[in-house]
C-alpha cells in the first residue's frame, strides 16, 4: 500500500485514475476503521488535506457556503457564520462521533461513505445542497441526494472525488435541524436521522421545505410529501401530524441490531414533528 | 515492504521515524517510540484511550495514519507534565482519586486540558459530553467529572 | 477463622483518603499494562478464529503460513499435547484452543507468531481450515429442549431429570419450609417470567501477554491479570510443566471485572514461544475480546412470590435458567442462592439450571449470577408493592433478612447491613423528593457472598525504617494503597513509610485471584497479621535490648515500650531505631502470614434511581441514582466510593443498553464498543454513594468486601424505576428504546 499526498487538484486526479485500488482519505475515520478490520485493502491511500482550499469555510459571493472537503466537523461549529445560516447542517456535522472524531471527520466523507445512517447528510439533503466533483473531465456539480447511490456505493467515477459542498444562500427567513435518535446520549450511530429546512414567507408561512431522513432506507430519503404537508401552514400541530405521518410512511427500514421496522417507522414520525417544530422556530427567528 | 520516513514533532521534540503505510499514528506511539501512554483500548476510535492532539486539535491516534503525522505537532500524555511539575489535572487525578485501574486516564488527561484551555469554565454537562469518546468502565465517571470541574476551578482562582 | 477477628478502634490511617501509590505513573503515562511490554527479539502472535457458531474441525492445513517469511510458528491444537487432570483446565484449553469442534464465532482454531503484526495476519489468512458447519444454539430454554443441538455428549450431572438436551449440565436446588402451603396463607400471588442478556465486563484494557519460554523448560510471563497464580497453576498444567518453573508476572491491569479470572492468550503465546524459541506478545483487538472473552450468563427466569394484604411474603420460588457459554459454570446455582438472599422466608425453594451453549465461556463478572436473579426478584416485589398499596421500602423493611435469619441458601446470617441501608435509604432527601410527568422512581436490594482464600503477604523493616510490602493480588483499584494504610496503621507510622508492591509468584506463596471482592478484606487481614508478625520480632529485639522479658513490651504509637511500671525505665523505642540496630540485635526483620481466610462477610446493598422515559421514542433518561452499602469498614472512602459508583454504572449499562446480538447464523453482530453500548459520560448523573460501616466480626477492622454487591441492585432498581415511569412493567433486559416503546404501546 502506497501513501500519497498530492498537492493539487489535478495530482490528485491522475493519481485516483491511474489506480482503481487507490482510496481518498479525509478525516480517515471511517476508512482506517475499515482497514484495521481489514475490510479493505487499498493498493494506495490519497490524502486529499494537502490540496489548496481543501480546509476552508468560505461565504460565496451569493451568500451561499463553500465547505472544503478536507475540513473538520469541529471546525464547522466553531465558524459563527455558518452556525447562524445553517444551524441544522452543523447540528448534523457535529454529532459525528466524539470530540476527538470530530477533530478529523469530514461532511464529504460521511457522505462519500455511503452508510445509509450518516448524520451530516439528512441536512445537507433538506437544505438542497450541492457537491463540487473533481475528475479526469474536469469538475461537476452534483446535488448531495445523488451521490450515495446504495449502501457504501457512491456515483462517482473512476477518478472522482468531491472537493467541496455548496450551501445555498440562506436568506431572510429560512431554518433548519437535525435531530437522531441514538440509545445512548453519544457515540452511537443513528437508528432514525431527521433534518428538515424551512423557508416562510413574511407572514410567517412556510414558503418551501425540505425533509430528509436518514438511516431508514438504503440511502437518504427527501420526502416531498412530508415537506408538502409543512408548506402553506405555520407549522401547527395538525401540519406537523401530517409531516410526521408522512414521514412514517416514507420510511422503508430494516430490522437490526440497532432498531426494528415498527421502531424506525414511528419514530422517523416523531422525529420529523420535532425537527419541523424546531427548524421553524429558527427561521422565524425568535 | 518500503516503509514511509517522517520527520514530526512530539511533545515539543523533533522526531523521525519509518512506519508502513497502514500503520497508524498509535502503533508508532506505542511499538516504535515507546511511547506506551496512549493506550489501545479499540483501534476503532470509540474508546479514546489514545487520546493525543495534533496540531491542537483532539483526534485518536488510533485513526490517524503515522504518515499523516509528517511536519505536524503531537502532544501526548507523555508531555503533560512540566519536568517534575505535574498538571493540575494529573495532580488532582490522583488526589481525587478520579482513576481506578488507570487504563482510561491518560486519554481523559489529553481531552480534558484540551477542554479547559478552550473553555476554563465548563459546566457538568460540558464535560460529560466533552469527554463522552473517553470510555471508564471502572468509576462510573462521577469523580473524572467532579476533578475536572473542581480544577477547572482551582485553575481559574490561580489564574 | 474465628468471629471474633474484629476489634473496635480509633483508626488513624484507615479511613482517611490518601493519594496512591502507584498514581504518579498512572496519570503520566508511564504504569505499564499488559501490552506495555517489550523484549528483545519479540514476535507478535494472533489468533485465528472460527467465523462458526458451532463445527467440527476436519482439518487445518497450515502449510502455507509456515513457509511464509517471517512467521516463527504456527501452532493448532494438535501442539498441545498435554491433557489437563482436572475437567475445569481441560475445558480452559477446549477454550483456548478448539479441539475437535469449534463451539462458538470467535473460537480461536490456530495461532500464529511472526516478526510483524502485519505478517502475522496475512499468515493467519494462509491457513486453510476444513469445517463442517453444524447446527448452532445460542438461546438458553431453546438450548434445554430435547431436540437441540447437542455441544458435548456425556457431561449432564446426575441432577438433571430426564427430559432436557445434554446441553444442560447441572441442576441445583435451595431453600427450606413448604412453600405450597405458603402460597396457601397468601392474598396476593405474583408469578412473573423474565429474560436478560449476556453482556460483557467491558474492561478497557483488551487481554495482552508477552510470553518466553526456553528449551530449558522455564518460562516467563508477564500478562494483564486478575490473578498471577492462577495464571501460572492453570498455564503450566496446560502445558505440562512444573508450576515452578513459570515465573508469571502482573502487569498493570485495566480492568478486570470478573473477566481477567481466567486465561485466554497465555497458554497459546507460552506455545508460541516454545516452538518458536523467542519471546512472543499477543495483544487482543477489540473485536476479539467481544467474541471470545468474558461475557455473562444470559437468563431466563420465572419468579412466583405469595404475600399478605399487608406485605408479609408467605412463600417464594425462582427457576433459574442460565446459559453459561460453551462450558460449565455454576452460574444458575449463584443465582438461585441470591435471589432471595436479602429476604427472611419461611418458605422458599430455588432451582439453578447450567446449560451450555454456542456462546463464549462465561467468565465471572461482579457478583457473578446475582445481578440477574436480583432484577427478578426485585421486579416482583416492586410489582407486588405497587399492587398492595405499599411504600417498596417498608415493604422490604418487613422482609428483610438480620443477624440470626436463615438465608434462602442455607446459612444463618451473623450482623449483616441490609436493614441499615434499607434505613439509610428510607431517610435519604432522595426517596422523598418530588418527580415530574414521564419519571419514576425504583429501588432495589441486592446481596453478595464475599470471600477470603489462598492469602500470602512479608512486610520486610528495611534498615532505615521505612517498610516495603509484598502482596500477591493485582491491584485493580488501589488496593495497594488500602494495604499500606492498614499495615500503617497496625505499626503505628505514616502511611508515606510503607510502599505496597505486587509480588510475582517466585516471590510470595499462592493467592487467590483478585476477585469475589477478596483483596482488601483477606491481603488486608494478611497484612495486618503480618504487621503484628513484625511487631512481636521487633518487640523481642527491644526486649533484648533492655535486657527485659519479650512479654513485658508493649506496641504503641510506632514504637516498643515497657509495658507498665514494672516491666522497667526505657523510653520508648520507635520502629526506625529497633530497625537500624536490627543488624545488630539478629539480623534483618520481617512478617509475614499465610492463610486460607474465611469470614469474608457477606455484604448487602440498596439503591435508589429516577428515571424520566420519553413516551414518544422510549428513550430512557437516568436522572438520579443513590447507593447504599454496606462496607463494614472503609478503609480508603473514595476507593469504596469508586467500587459503588463502577458497580452501579455497569448496572445501569446491563439494564439499559448492553447486549450480546447474535445473528440467525449464531454469529455475533455487535463486536465493538459502537453497538455493544457501555455507558458513555454524558448518559449519565452523578452517582451518590452512601457508605455504611456494619463491622465484619470476620476482619480485625471489621473490612467486608464492597467490589460486587454495587452491580447487584442496579438491573431491578432500573427496571423499577423504568416500569413506573413507563406505567407499564418491563420484563426482558437490556430495557432498549425499542422494547420500551413496544411496551408502552401495547400497554395503549
Ligand atoms: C467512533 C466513531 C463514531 C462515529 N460516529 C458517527 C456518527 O455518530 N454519525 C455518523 O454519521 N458517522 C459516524 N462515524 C463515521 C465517520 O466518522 C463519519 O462517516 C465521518 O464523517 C467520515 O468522514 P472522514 O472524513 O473521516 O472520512 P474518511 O474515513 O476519510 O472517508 C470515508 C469514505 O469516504 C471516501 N472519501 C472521503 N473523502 C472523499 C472525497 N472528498 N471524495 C470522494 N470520496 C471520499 C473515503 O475514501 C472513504 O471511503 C463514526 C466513526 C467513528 C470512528
Ligand atoms: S484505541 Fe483509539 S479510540 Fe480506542
Ligand atoms: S479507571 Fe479503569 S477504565 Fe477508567
């Protein structure tokens, strides 16, 4: 096994093209889990942290975000602006493991990892955010939903890899929030993940929305009937029981060693009732 | 098998070193610096027993390759002490008697000053949930938590 | 041992907290664990293990990793020849090393030693085993059907009737009265069937050992243990060797629990070693240790108790079914002995049934067998208390076992502290203080043996007064420092004087394990008998000095004296001064004792927990927890404190969350500490420990053992407290959010 640091995007690139065995790390907490266990064995290891721009949060000139793929969740918590567009997706980001795997975990890892329970993905999914792929035909923008493609399986090509996610501009009056549901309080993997984002109108109805769940099907869900049921409404208790209905519905889960079908499902509803119910408060801003 | 050759900086030392490319940051500790203070309790990072900080951030050397480590800084238990002069967070670990077997101690040591240089006023929950990747299966972490907020405290009148 | 060991006193050292010896190199990094250890020219050796539940071993062809460069040895059990005499080690080296079958996922098949970790496993990959994958149990009253899969024909006990699978072993029985017409005299009769899972002891620290052994047939290990002897007696038995001649050294150990009480690795690195011809280290991942060390029993069990209108039990009867892993264990008899331990009856009859499965051995773990048989017992009674109307307190009050109640296993208690913790627990600001919507409150008693055994310890004077302790039990949570301060305390110098080492067993004769919550009552006992030993030289050395008879010196405060007018004018002579003339006055000085210790001093606990449960998810919250024990005598506050606080956290671990998942393939699911959930900082509170101090008339400080009883109350005190919050009775452990939603919603 070979251990490479490229410089650049295009290194970085040619590397991962010329050798199909070759695997990117981030923050490696999902990867060297899996090489320890020997579940993998790469022929060469790409550490991507080196590349320019790849550790840095930056405000684009449209007001959306630009989130480099090599930067640690913690950093993301500690960056005032991107906390106060999009508490929800840093919510996601922040629940990854403890605080020593968030010195190192990335978003784009978590969701280049494919596992259907990924934290940081429901919220980027709610939020309608995009990823910046890199690959031997230049770059592309993907939307997040459809990068994981089935567990552990991801759209990327030969070659890809994603460089950054981009965060829509927040504007006045949006929201969101990710809630899981773990047994413990930390170190768990999500049974049920679920963010929703919101935007209202001025008088306080919601405009549009989105909500996505986690850990209930092979890949994330966007579930548009549960974000119809939010839209027009001022999230009152019946629009949160349809949301939350909804949500049940769309739920497609597994019986595990984490949580059963009926488990899942129900709380998949009262997850999303409560994510809508938070998202909203903060996009109304009191 | 050719083998990797780093040039980093532990506990404020230059160090060099040879390591494979699976190797991680923690068996270089351990089997090739003996540095054996950071502990293997999972290699899977939810113990925290190998608790260290790279470039001042907390990670577990368990999932961080020795590779990576190439013109970093690691602070280790092992630099925790000044000389003689204990931390007070070592010294009230003992005083306190905040470790039983012991085994878990110097990952919590590693996370918990790195908890108060950012935040010298924790509340209880703070520090529970700071210190949530640093399992202690033996004291029920009643008095890890009291002897980081009571030195949090005694630090804070000192300072 | 006499009763009368116990002696009231003032206490100078004992009961004070004073920092710990070996605490410098634990918080520096520097105290050396088991796989801390290095030596020159060291192989690294694995296992490799059955991915079966349950095989037979046709064949391993290890040819392949044998003509690997880099690997020194490989060994299966063909290399152990050697067939253990007694049934118990021939089962720890079917343990070890599979013989003709593998019997669970996990099962270590071959071993391998070699220059690197990394040739080592791809040499484990070369080895290429022939299986014949047979039917698998892992379900303790699936595995007692006639119809099961049989693990080994021929070992079922002549106490098992007719009608079960071979696969149950023993059957044991307790209790006295009739209990039929018990239930007669009752009003109310509750019969409930109950289930817990196994869980493991969760020690931090995996297993770890470095192995020598030369052709000169002697070796040496150093190894993470909870008992060195038993290591040594247990290695050399399987390896066919005089005990003698292996020389078995604790490292530090980082946590034990019951499940460093027996062997896993040594006996294969020893192997290793030998046939290599090079020192070998074996570590455990933490997979390993899931699959292959520890765990508990897990339980099935079904409890009937009768009571009067105002809480009298008439009668009480507990079946308990435990599966103990692949091998025999007695954990059903422990059980069935526990359960009704803190009660007095006048009708009671248990049964313990031992079934094997394909699970790994259990090994001990705190109190092992009671935890379980508690949370059923304690369930009922709770359930009962909530029926009748009654405070669960008052109830238990009038119940309660006392000095001169026959134990529902047979002895009579002397003093014990069990209504003083149910007192304690009754006065405390806890039971009284108001709950919010969603929470409930439970409590619970629990009750553990204690034991003593196998205890050497030499206390030597050294020249200059000061005095070094040699003890044979690994310290697993400052047990060194509580030996210092009764040997201070009995010699009458500053704690700081004596230094408590941990003797390899070259050095000192045979110990027990550390475990049955032994060390500090038994080495304490030993330890102040030694200190006594020491005394009696060092007074016949003044009284020689003085020219005065040995019987006319007395000890106190650190020094001989003339023991009243008569005896003669001398001041006093401290320890230092007899100590630096010992040369001269016959040589070097010290004490030593040697015992087998009995009355041990069985020990009682009563805890109470809040819980607040969210009727939308079933997540359970812990919001308080209070324990009550009963020490007999503190000798280090905090370190009792840290043995409730561990024990009640482990329980709370066992009722909530932890749990071994076996697949339908008998495989094990959840080998990591991301799904076998142990409790993390932040699920918890504060845990407050309330130390009672009933003297063990078996120990001259009154010292009973507190390492175990803390698990035993937490399973029922949670399931109590979690039932009434919940409004609906929890009947199957772990209590995990989908079991609980399951029964808050059936419940409507
Ligand atoms: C103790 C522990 C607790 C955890 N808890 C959680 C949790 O609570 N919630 C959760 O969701 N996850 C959890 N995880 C899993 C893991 O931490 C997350 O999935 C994390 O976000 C992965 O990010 P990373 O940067 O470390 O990824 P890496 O390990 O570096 O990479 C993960 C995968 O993505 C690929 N990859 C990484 N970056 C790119 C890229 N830019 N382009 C293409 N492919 C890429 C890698 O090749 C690899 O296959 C936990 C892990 C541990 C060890
Ligand atoms: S050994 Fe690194 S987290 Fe457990
Ligand atoms: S003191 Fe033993 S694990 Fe923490």
């Amino acid at each position: 096994m070979k251990f490479e640091t490229p410089q650049t995007v295009e290194q970085a690139v040619a590397l991962l093209a010329a050798d199909s065995g070759a695997r990117v790390l981030a923050g490696g907490t999902d990867l060297l889990v899996r090489l320890r266990a020997g579940h993998i064995a790469p022929s060469a290891i790409v550490d991507i942290k080196h590349i320019d721009g790849m550790g840095e949060i930056t405000q684009q000139a449209d007001g959306g975000w630009r989130i480099g793929a090599g930067v640690p969740c913690a950093a993301m918590g500690e960056h005032a602006g991107l906390v106060a567009d999009y508490p929800g997706v840093v919510e996601g980001a922040e629940l990854i493991g403890s605080t020593q795997v968030q010195g190192r975990c990335t978003m784009v890892g978590n969701l280049c990892n494919a596992g259907p329970a990924g934290d940081s993905v429901p919220a980027l999914v709610a939020a309608g955010a995009m990823v910046r792929v890199a690959g031997p035909n230049g770059t592309r923008d993907v939307p997040v939903l459809h990068i994981p493609t089935a567990p552990g399986k991801t759209s990327l090509a030969k070659g890809e890899f994603v460089t950054s996610v981009y965060l829509p501009p927040r504007g006045a009056r949006g929201g969101d929030a990710y809630l899981r549901f773990i047994p413990r309080t930390e170190m768990d993997i999500a049974v049920v993940g679920c963010a929703v984002n919101v935007i209202l109108e001025e008088d306080g109805t919601v405009a549009c929305a989105g909500v996505a769940l986690g850990a209930v099907a092979p890949t994330v869900l966007l579930v548009a009937e549960a974000a119809e049921a939010l839209i027009g409404t001022k999230c009152d208790d019946a629009a949160l029981a349809a949301c939350a209905a909804a949500a049940t519905a769309a739920a497609t889960p597994i019986d595990d060693k984490r949580g059963t079908v009926a488990f899942r499902k129900d709380v998949s509803g009262v997850l999303a009732r409560r994510a809508a119910k938070l998202a909203y408060v903060r996009a109304k801003g009191d | 098998m050719s083998r990797i050759h780093v040039s980093t900086t532990i506990n404020g030392d230059d160090v060099d070193y040879l390591c494979e490319a699976g190797d991680t940051l923690l068996d270089v500790l351990r089997d090739q610096l003996d540095l054996t203070g950071s502990k293997e309790g999972c290699a899977s990072g939810d113990c925290g027993a190998c608790t260290v900080r790279l470039d001042g951030r907390l990670v577990c050397a368990c999932l961080v390759l020795g590779a990576e480590a190439e013109g970093r800084s690691v602070e280790t238990i092992e630099g925790m002490a000044e000389g003689e002069e204990l931390h007070p967070l070592q010294r009230n670990f003992i005083n306190k008697a905040a470790l039983q077997c012991g085994i878990c101690t110097p990952g919590i040591l590693v996370a918990a000053k790195d908890l108060l240089e950012r935040n010298p006023d924790p509340t209880e929950e703070e520090v529970r949930y700071w210190l949530a990747g640093n399992l202690c299966r033996c004291t029920g972490y009643d008095k890890i938590i009291r002897t980081v907020l009571e030195t949090a405290a005694e630090m804070r009148g000192a300072a | 041992m006499a009763k009368d060991e116990f002696q009231s006193r003032q206490f100078k050292v004992v009961g004070t907290r004073v920092p710990r010896p070996d605490g410098l190199d634990k918080v520096t990094g520097r105290a050396r664990y088991g796989a801390d250890m290095t030596a020159p020219g060291m192989l690294f050796g694995f296992c490799l293990r059955s991915p079966h539940a349950h095989a037979r071993i046709r064949a391993i062809d290890t040819s392949a990793a044998e003509a690997m460069k880099g690997v020194k040895a490989v060994v299966t059990r063909a290399d152990f020849t050697v067939t253990p005499q007694d049934q118990g080690t021939r089962d720890i080296l079917d343990n070890v090393m599979a013989g003709a079958k593998a019997l669970y996922d996990g099962h270590t098949v071959a071993a391998v030693a070699a220059t690197s970790r990394s040739v080592a496993l791809a040499a484990l990959k070369a080895i290429k085993v022939d299986y014949e994958v047979l039917p698998h149990v892992t379900d303790v009253d699936e595995a007692m059907k006639p119809e099961a899969p049989v693990l080994h024909e021929g070992r079922q006990q002549e106490s098992v009737p007719e009608g079960y699978s071979q696969n149950v072993l023993a059957r044991s029985q307790y209790g006295h009265g009739d209990v039929e017409a018990g239930f007669a005299k009752a009003d109310l009769i509750v019969e409930r069937s109950f289930k817990t899972a196994a869980t493991h002891q969760g020690y931090i620290e995996p297993h770890a050992c470095l192995a020598s052994m030369g052709n000169d047939g002697q070796g040496d290990l150093w190894c993470c243990t909870q008992g060195h002897y038993m290591v040594r007696n247990t290695c050399s038995a399987i390896m066919g060797m005089e005990a003698g001649r292996l020389k078995v050294t604790a490292s530090e150990i980082g946590g034990g629990f019951g499940g460093k009480t027996t062997v896993f690795l040594e006996p294969v690195a020893l192997m290793l070693s030998k046939k290599s011809g090079k020192p070998v280290k074996m570590t455990m991942a933490r997979e390993e240790v899931l699959r292959a060390s520890g765990p508990t029993a897990s339980t099935s069990i079904d409890i009937k108790i009768g009571m009067t209108k105002d809480g009298k039990i008439t009668a009480a009867q507990g079946d308990f079914r435990y599966q103990n892993g692949c091998f025999y264990a007695m954990n059903g008899a422990l059980g069935a002995m526990c359960g009704f331990a803190p009660y007095h009856l006048e009708n009671v009859e248990t049964v313990g049934w031992e079934v094997v499965t394909n699970r790994p051995k259990a090994a001990a773990y705190r109190a092992p067998g009671a935890p379980m048989a508690a949370f059923a017992v304690e369930s009922v009674i709770d359930e009962m208390a909530k029926e009748l109307g009654l405070d669960p307190i008052e109830l238990r009050l009038k119940n309660a076992a006392d000095e001169g109640t026959k134990s529902a296993y047979g002895p009579t208690y002397p003093a014990i502290g069990l209504k003083a913790t149910l007192e304690a627990a009754k006065a405390h600001p806890h039971w009284s203080a108001p709950l919010g919507p969603n929470q409930g409150r439970g409590v619970a008693c629990g009750f553990w043996f204690n034991f003593g055994g196998d205890t050497c310890v030499s206390l030597m004077i050294n020249p200059d007064g000061t005095v070094s302790l040699s003890e044979g039990n690994p310290d697993i949570g400052g047990s060194r420092a509580s030996m210092s301060m009764m040997a201070a305390e009995e010699l009458g110098i500053p704690y700081e004087q004596v230094r408590t080492v941990i003797a390899d067993t070259a050095t000192l004769g045979q110990n027990e394990v550390t475990d049955g919550s032994r060390v500090t009552f038994a080495v304490g006992l030993a330890t102040i008998k030694a200190a006594r030993h020491a005394i009696e030289i060092m007074k016949a050395r003044a009284a020689q000095l003085w020219g005065i008879a040995p019987e006319a010196v007395e000890w106190v405060d650190g020094a001989a004296q003339p023991a009243g007018p008569n005896a003669g004018k001398f001041p006093p002579m401290t320890l230092k001064e007899i100590a630096e003339t010992a040369s001269n006055t016959g040589g070097p000085i010290a004490g030593h004792f040697e015992v087998n210790a009995e009355g041990a001093g069985v020990s009682f606990g009563t805890h109470i927990a809040d819980t607040e449960v969210d009727p939308e998810t079933g997540a359970v919250k812990v919001l308080r927890y209070t324990v009550f024990q009963d020490a007999g005598k503190a000798v280090h506050p905090d370190y009792v404190e840290g043995q409730l606080q561990g024990g009640a956290v482990q329980g709370i671990g066992w009722a909530l969350n932890e749990e071994y998942i076996y697949g339908e393939d008998g495989t094990l699911q959840n080998a990591g500490y991301l799904d076998y959930r142990i409790p993390v900082a932040s699920d918890l509170p504060m845990i407050d420990p309330v130390i009672l101090e009933i003297p063990n008339p078996g120990h001259p400080y009154g010292v009973r053992g507190v390492g175990e009883t803390g698990i035993v109350p937490p399973l029922a005190t949670l399931a109590n407290a979690v039932s009434r919050a919940a409004g609906v009775r929890l009947t199957s452990l772990p209590m995990s959010p989908p079991k609980v939603l399951a029964a808050i919603k059936a419940k409507g």
